[in-house]
C-alpha cells in the first residue's frame, strides 16, 4: 500500500510540474486553449488517443460489453480505431484545421455561426456542448472512483471522486491545452506498456487463451461467436455511437484546429491509430474475459448489492489478474487515460461558457486576459458539476457516457460533416438536423430505448435531414 501511494504521489508531483511549467507558458487564449495552434504531430496523435479512450471505456465499456458480448466485444475497440481515428484523421483533420484557419474560427460553435450565418446555431451548439459533457466527464469521474475503491482498502467512494476532482482542476488550471499536450504523450506511453501488461497477465493467468475460450464457451457458446448473445442490433449500435460521434464530438475536434500543419496530420494519423488499434483491441478483449474470472466466490463484492455491479467487473479482474507488486502500473494506466479526457472535457465545455457565450453575446471587446481568466474558472465551474454527477451516480457508466454522446452526435454529426463536405447544405437543413436528431436520441431513451441504440437512430436521422431539408428549402428560396 506504502509503495503505491508513494508512486501514486510522484505520478501526481510530475503532473503538476508540467502544470506550473505550461502555465508560464500561457500567454493568452490561444495557448491555454489550443497550444497556440502549433502542436506536433506526436503530441496530437497522443493526445487525440488518450481523450478518446478513458476510464469509461477501461472500467464501464469494457466490462458491460465483454460481460454481455463476449469476444465480440472487440469489433468496438476494431471499429473505433479504423472509423473513429483513422477515418476521422485522414477525412477531417486538414480540412477541419484549414477550416479554421480561413474563417478564423476557434470552436465548433463558432464555425456554425459562420458556415450557416446563424448567431442562434451558435447558442444552441455552447448550450448543447456545456450541458451534454458534463455527464460525460462525470462517467470518468465514477469510473476512477471505483478502480481507487478497489485499489486502496478503506478508501470511501466520494472521498476518491473528490480527489480526483480538485487535482484536475490544479492540474488543468494551471497550464491549459500546451502542457496537456505533452503530457498526454507521456500518458500514451504509460498506456501503451499497461495495456499490454494487461494483456498478458490476463492470458498468464488463465494459462491461455485457448482455456478463456472453452471456458467462455462453457458459459455460452455465444460469447466466443462473432456476434455475442444479445444480437447483432446491439452490437452495431455500440459500434456505431462511439465510431462515429467522433466525427462531431467537440472534444476530439479540438485537436485539429491545434496540430502545427499539413505533413504533422499524415504522422498524426498513423501513430494515433496504431495507438487505438492496440488499446482499444486489448481494452475490449480484456473485458471478454469477465465472465471466465468473475463470480461470487472469486469477486464477491461485485455482487454484493444483490445484482451485478458492471462498473465494478474490470477493477475486480484486474484486481485477479495483476500480481500486487504491478497492481499500481494498471491504476496509472487508467488514471493517465482518464487525465487527459477529463482535461479535453474541461477545456470544451469551459470555451463554450467563456468564448461562445460570454464573449459572443455578453461582452464582445472582453479583453485577451480576461478572456483567458474566464476560462479558468468556467474550468474549475464544469469540474465541480462534474463531481457533483458523480456523487450521484445517477445510472451505469455505459447508460451514462450513452446518453452524452449519442446527444451530441445526433446534434452535430448533420451539421458539421456535412458543413464541412458540401456547400449546398443550410441553416434550414442544419437546424432539423440538429433538433430532430437530439429529440429523437433523447425521446428514445426517455421512451425505453438503450442509450446506444437511441443516439445511433439519432445520429443517423441528424446525417439524413440535413441534405434532404437543405435541398427541399433550397427551391424554395
């Protein structure tokens, strides 16, 4: 226990350096919020990785899914490296960071004022983005908190949920979008020798994979099949929401309008899908093996409520699997994840209170300074609500990060891709696409509907309407 807070405290203490480090750095909003807009290639790469895959895919993600599907659990993490990285970098990333450039643009809200010539759209976009992440980064939040519950005996829930908070908010505060950067580098390397310590350890353990899957076979011959019980259906909708929402999600946009320029994207985007391929693969075959090591005699406290715990699965197979002495190389892992989506998170949902709200409707000749000093505390504002969901533990990590994502997606996936593809499309088109979309992902969830499978029929709804409307109103006018 002494040994893994001691590294745990080192873990943070570096943190921290490269805070204050980042914060003499800061001279004004475009280096707290976008690095200047010169960063590397390697940083981006890193950076986009590691604010893609957090504690909600490590700790709820992982374990859901692999309880329910299987292996087939491992098309996601698949999916999201080819489509939600490689897709995303070599379709969008020049021409989102081009886009910027020639419109002068800093955020997503800002670049639908301008592209549709709506100053509502870009009101609708801040409120839409503050309000949907919050739920997001409060998933992270709850996905940490149990890990450090299960890492560290006698450690209460809301105790770690608050930790956790207050060094985000110093560590964020401090040095903005350049020092994330490369510490998200650093993060990537840390979750590139976890995650596959996880994985061989998991393999070691069970004395190969040949015995996982007769064991998993045992079970359910469906696990180990290409589709796992629940359908095929369910399985196309976790794909799709968490490989496609990152066409539009606001947080993995961002780093585009960062990266230096044309040749750091070609880099970018083989390094960062190289990096998904391997963390999400082994993230969502790790979790497949759930049902081989978790049971009330091997994992009684996942079971202790009466039901199952899914966010508890994977901090109890790691728990199982990883030797003790190794056990806080995992916990850095996830943290080091977890950081630097947080952090993404953060920085979004602060620049719509402080730049699209304050500063576009409020106070339009707010100063450079104080334009930077908002945005602090509008940092510090989100972390706090975040904390405060998390407290509450409102549902389950995937139902959760479900919900935020599949609104946002179905709010912006017609909109943006589409604004950003063609010239024929509108306001007309991008307003139906947005509300219709975001009414349909959230009318199905409150109806019943998963949280995956409702923001999917909403992300394909808002994709559908924008060029069908955008026509329609075009001969009209």
């Amino acid at each position: 226990m002494s040994v893994r807070i001691i590294i745990l405290v080192l873990y943070a203490l570096t943190i921290i350096y490269f805070g204050i480090r980042g914060m003499k750095k800061t001279k004004n909003f475009s280096d707290f919020f976008l690095g200047g807009g010169k960063v590397g290639p390697w940083m981006t790469a890193f950076s986009y990785g590691t604010a893609y895959f957090s504690a909600v895919v490590f700790i709820g993600f992982a374990g859901k899914v692999g309880w329910g599907f299987g292996y087939s659990g491992v098309w996601i993490g698949i999916a999201n490296a080819l489509v939600g990285v490689l897709a995303v970098w070599w379709l969008m990333a020049w021409k989102i960071k081009k886009m910027s450039l020639e419109l002068g643009v800093t955020t997503m809200s800002e670049y639908l004022e301008v592209r549709y010539n709506s100053r509502g759209m870009k009101l609708f976009a801040s409120i839409i983005i503050f309000i949907f992440l919050i739920p997001y980064s409060g998933a992270v939040f709850i996905g940490l908190s149990y890990l450090f519950k299960y890492s560290f005996q006698g450690i209460e829930y809301w105790h770690a949920v608050v930790f956790m908070g207050v060094f985000t908010a110093v560590y964020l505060v401090m040095g903005g979008y350049k020092s994330m950067a490369v510490l998200d580098t650093f993060f990537g390397m840390v979750m590139t020798v976890g995650v596959i310590m996880l994985l061989v350890f998991t393999l070691t353990r069970a004395g190969g994979i040949g015995n996982i899957t007769a064991g998993l076979s045992e079970i359910n011959p469906k696990l180990t099949d290409i589709v796992g019980p629940p359908g095929l259906w369910p399985l196309f909708s976790l794909v799709f929401l968490t490989s496609v929402a990152p066409f539009a999600m606001p947080q993995l946009v961002q780093k585009f309008y960062a990266i230096k320029d044309k040749k750091s994207v070609k880099t970018g985007m083989i390094a960062s899908t190289i990096f998904a391929l391997l963390v999400g693969g082994i993230a969502y075959f790790v979790g497949s093996t759930t049902r081989f090591y978790i049971n009330p005699e091997t994992a009684p406290a996942v079971f202790e409520s009466g039901s199952l715990n899914v966010d508890a699965l994977m901090p109890a197979l790691m728990g199982i699997v990883i030797p003790d002495y190794l056990f806080i190389i995992i916990l850095i892992l996830i943290l080091s994840a977890s950081m630097s989506t947080l952090a993404s998170l953060v920085l979004i949902s602060s620049s719509s209170l402080a730049k699209d709200m304050y500063a576009g409707f409020i106070n339009k000749n707010i100063s450079d300074a104080k334009l930077t000093g908002l945005m602090r505390a509008g940092s510090v504002f989100f972390i706090i609500l975040s904390v405060i969901i998390a407290l509450l533990k409102p549902s389950t990590i995937v139902s959760i990060l479900g919900v935020s994502w599949g609104a946002i997606g179905a709010a912006f996936l017609g909109p943006f891709v589409w604004g950003l593809f063609t010239k024929f499309t509108n306001k007309y088109g991008a307003w139906s696409s947005a509300i219709v979309g975001l009414s349909v992902t959230l009318g199905m969830y409150i109806y019943g509907f998963s949280s995956p499978e409702a923001g999917t029929i909403g992300m394909l709804v808002s994709l559908v309407l924008n060029p069908l409307v955008s026509l329609i109103t075009q001969k009209r006018h």
